[in-house]
C-alpha cells in the first residue's frame, strides 16, 4: 500500500473536511495542516481575497508556520484548498515550493462556491516540476477519484 500524505490549507473547515472524508479512505496516511500566521488573511472573505491577490501579483507568498515534513518518505501527495479568486489558495504556492525536489505524484482536491474556473490550470502552473495527477473538485466521488491515480 502506497504511503500517502494529505496536505491541507483550509480557512473555514470545508477542505479540511474532504481531507478527514479522505482519511478515512485510505490507510497508511498522514496528515499535514498548511499554515500561515493568523494575522496573514482577514476574517472578510473579500480583505482576504484582495490580500491573497496582492500576494499573487507581487509574487510574495506568506510563510508557512508548520514545518513541512520530509516528503520523500511518500509515494503520492494529495494537497487540498479552498478555490480564491478561480486559483488556489496562496499557502499552497509556498507549499509546492517547497516540495519542489520531490519526485512523487501529486494530486490536488478542492472545494469552492461553484466557480472553480482556472483552479487547475494554476494549480498545476504552480506545481512547477511536480508530477501531477487529475484533480478532484468537492466532496463526491472520492474513492473512485482515489482509485483513479493508484
Ligand atoms: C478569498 C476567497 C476567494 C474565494 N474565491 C472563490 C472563487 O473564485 N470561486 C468559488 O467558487 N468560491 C470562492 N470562494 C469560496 C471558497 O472557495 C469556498 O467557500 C471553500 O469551500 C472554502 O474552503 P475552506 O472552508 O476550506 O476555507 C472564495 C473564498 C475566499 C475566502
């Protein structure tokens, strides 16, 4: 059974969410929390979108205050966020960043408000060199989606 990690940045509990739904899928799982300093976003969803948007376009991402774990001890990487502004959630560029080296697959799951247009396309942009796998969107369908990059 392939070792798996499942990295998550979640601002309001729904990707955290499918990440525990995922969980409980699969064994010989860890779980890794994407975060950033609490003072990083806003409580107002559009601060929050305006501040994530200045991040992007000066090309300056937010720390991460977990440290990442060694990432070569795992056969697949499934990274979960919530859709900002049709892309991901900027801690999970410094994320992908950082894993850089790896050579694993890589696999994203999202959730969103029903507007995930250029979620994966950027996703991937920001994957840079990782090997990624299709993307799932939501909640449904996880053990077929699962099934589907084994
Ligand atoms: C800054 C920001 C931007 C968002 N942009 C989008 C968007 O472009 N499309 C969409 O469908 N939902 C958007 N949403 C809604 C979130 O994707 C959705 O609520 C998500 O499930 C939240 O996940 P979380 O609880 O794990 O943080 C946005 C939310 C925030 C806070």
């Amino acid at each position: 059974m392939a070792n798996i990690l499942i990295a998550t940045y979640s601002r309001s509990g729904k990707t955290k969410g499918v990440a525990q739904m995922i969980n409980n899928l699969l064994d010989n799982v860890d779980m890794y929390q994407i975060e950033v300093a609490p003072d990083t976003f806003d409580r107002d969803m559009y601060k929050t979108d305006e501040i994530a948007t200045t991040q992007i376009k000066n090309n300056e991402y937010p720390e991460l205050i977990n440290e990442v774990p060694n990432v070569d001890q795992y056969d697949l990487i499934l990274v979960g966020s919530p859709v900002w502004r049709g892309a991901p959630a900027t801690p999970v560029h410094t994320f992908l960043e950082k894993i850089q080296s790896y050579s694993g697959k890589v696999a994203s799951f999202y959730t969103d408000a029903g507007t995930a247009n250029g979620y994966e396309e950027t996703f991937k942009q920001w994957a840079g060199k990782l090997n990624v796998l299709p993307a799932h969107e939501g909640s449904n369908d996880l053990a077929a989606w699962i099934k589907e990059l084994n």
